[in-house]
C-alpha cells in the first residue's frame, strides 16, 4: 500500500551536508515524485521540500536517514488514505 508524503528539511549549513543529503534522496528515487530546494545563502542555510509516493516503511526510512545526518532537521507528513 502506498502513500502520498511530504518532507520538509532544514539543512543548517548546506555545504557540509548537501552531498550526503542528495546521495540518502539518490537512494530512493523510485519513491521521489518532487523535490523543491530554496536557499538561503546569506543566512547559509536551506529549506528542502520532498513530495513522495510508495509505502510508510520507505517513507519513514528516507526520513530517519535524512534526519540523521548532521545539521539536518527533517519532518514528514503522510497522507492516511493508500492510493
């Protein structure tokens, strides 16, 4: 069963953790139906916004990893109908 998700992120110093970032994002791409990056380089920050669509386990997966990496904030929302 899959469902629609979003994930924001915060990325507090990008230059550090946009490589790790884009390779954890790379490793799901089968689930990744959008992705919307604004930066904010006089604050050296930026915000990430993912729109995905596959099964809770994946979406929760992607989001652990995410959030695990260092400077990273991430939260996700899921839909609770299965499409």
């Amino acid at each position: 069963m899959n469902r629609i998700a979003v994930i924001s992120a915060i990325l507090e110093n990008p230059g550090s953790s946009q490589h790790l970032f884009n390779d954890v994002v790379s490793a799901y791409h089968d689930i990744v139906r959008g992705r919307m990056g604004i930066p904010f380089d006089e604050h050296q920050m930026a915000v990430i916004s993912l729109t995905l669509v596959g099964p809770v386990d994946r979406i929760n997966s992607l989001t652990g990893k995410l959030g695990s990496i260092p400077g990273v904030q991430v939260k996700a929302a899921i839909s609770r109908k299965s499409v």
